[in-house]
C-alpha cells in the first residue's frame, strides 16, 4: 500500500548517484597542455563545444534532482515552439553535443528528454512527485541494453580499429540504459545497420547485433538503424 502512496519532496539535499548521472563527456578526453616558449610541449587539442548550458538553468535543474521536485518553466520545443511546462527531471545526460534532462512531462503525460539550452526561466515548484513520475517508472530509463561493437566488416585493417579501442577478441562490450543508446552510438559514429551498409571511411564500428535496439525509443538516432517505430521522446 505505501508503494502507491505519492512521494513528498524531501528538502534534504540526496548524492545524485553515478547511474544519476549518465555524463560521457567525450570532448574532454584529455586536458590541454599550455605550451611555453622553447618548451618541446605543444597544447593538446580537442574540438571546443559551440554550445553551452547555462548555468542558472542548470541549477535549477540539478537542485529539483536532489530535492526529488518538480519545475515549471517555459519550453521552446522543436516541434510545438515555446510553451509552458512541469516537469520532474531525475537525471542529467551529457551526450558530448548537449546538455539534457531525462524528465516526466506532465503536459504530454510521458517521460522525455529536455534540452537544457531549450528551457527559459525555471522555478521550483510545491508538488507531490506521484509515483508514476518517478525514474522507476520510466521503462526506458530502467532497461539496460548490450552494445557490441565490432570493427565495421569493410575496414581494410580491423586489426588497427581493435587496438584503437582496446577492444578484447575483436569486441568492445557497452552497458549502457536504452535512454541513452541512441545517443552513444551516434557521437561514436557505430554503423547500425543490419548489413552494415554505411560507408566504413565515416563508420569505423558496426553493431553486431542491431536486434538489441528493438523498443529503444531513442534509436532512431543510431546511424543506419530503421526501427519499426518512428517515434522520439526527443522535445
């Protein structure tokens, strides 16, 4: 009976845990060295972010997590433009292009993916968090989904592509939540398709068994993969 029973915001500020926080930050790879003059060191360099998430909103965002609340703001959506909204956001992702939420929206009644630089003026708000609002309520949060990831067939020396990514028998072995699979496979460029049809010069990587991304919402955004369901809980 106390499983049905919606949950009071907690005012005590909880540790976000490692799962919490999906962060694959992959442009900071590496620190970058200030070369000095006549000094043999040189700046290691990565490609810069052209976008970043400011950072009132994220702190918005980031004391909703750890308070357990709920925000209001204004959403400027892709698909239906500005509009007002209340989330319960319980997790930040960190794609390596973008900064987004994993949110229940309570105006479409589903959970989704909220770009952060897309929110304007968000408020903590007094309101219960139903239990259906919550992270173990969102399938695709709560599934986990096997990536294996081979040299793509086409490569010329997949021996080199192996060794690139420290792969062990020719298989590089990701756990990652079908939240953000979608997301993974496309910053690392993995050819999903069932043939492995993408041009190997782009696609270094092939998804050995794209099967595994059936039911994952979000793998419309794997490079080559066609699922039989075209809809994104991308806003």
């Amino acid at each position: 009976q106390t499983a049905n029973k919606p949950r009071r915001r907690n005012n005590n500020s909880l540790n976000l845990s490692t799962a919490q926080l999906q962060g694959f930050k992959l442009q900071q790879v590496g620190s970058v060295l200030n070369g000095k003059p006549g000094s043999s060191l040189r700046g290691n360099q990565h490609p810069l972010r052209l976008n970043q998430p400011p950072l009132a909103t994220l702190a918005v965002i980031t004391r909703a997590i750890h308070q357990q609340r709920a925000v209001r703001m204004v959403y400027h959506s892709l698909v239906t433009g500005p509009s007002k909204r209340e989330i319960v956001p319980f997790a930040l992702v960190d794609s390596g292009l973008r900064w987004h939420a994993r949110v229940f929206d309570r105006k479409s009644q589903d959970f989704r993916d909220m770009v952060i630089t897309r929110m304007d003026k968000p408020v903590l708000i007094e309101s219960d968090i139903e239990v259906h609002e919550q992270a173990d309520a969102d399938m695709q949060w709560t599934r986990w989904v096997t990536l294996d990831l081979v040299p793509h067939p086409s490569q010329a020396r997949p021996e080199i592509v192996a060794r690139d990514f420290g792969m062990k028998n020719g298989c590089l072995t990701l756990n990652v939540r079908a939240a953000i699979a979608g997301y993974v496979l496309q910053q690392w460029s993995v050819d999903c398709s069932s043939d492995h049809s993408l041009e190997p010069t782009r696609y270094r990587l092939w998804l050995r068994d794209p099967l595994v991304l059936y039911g994952v919402t979000n793998a419309v955004l794997a490079p080559g993969y066609h699922a039989q369901m075209k809809n994104s809980s991308n806003d």
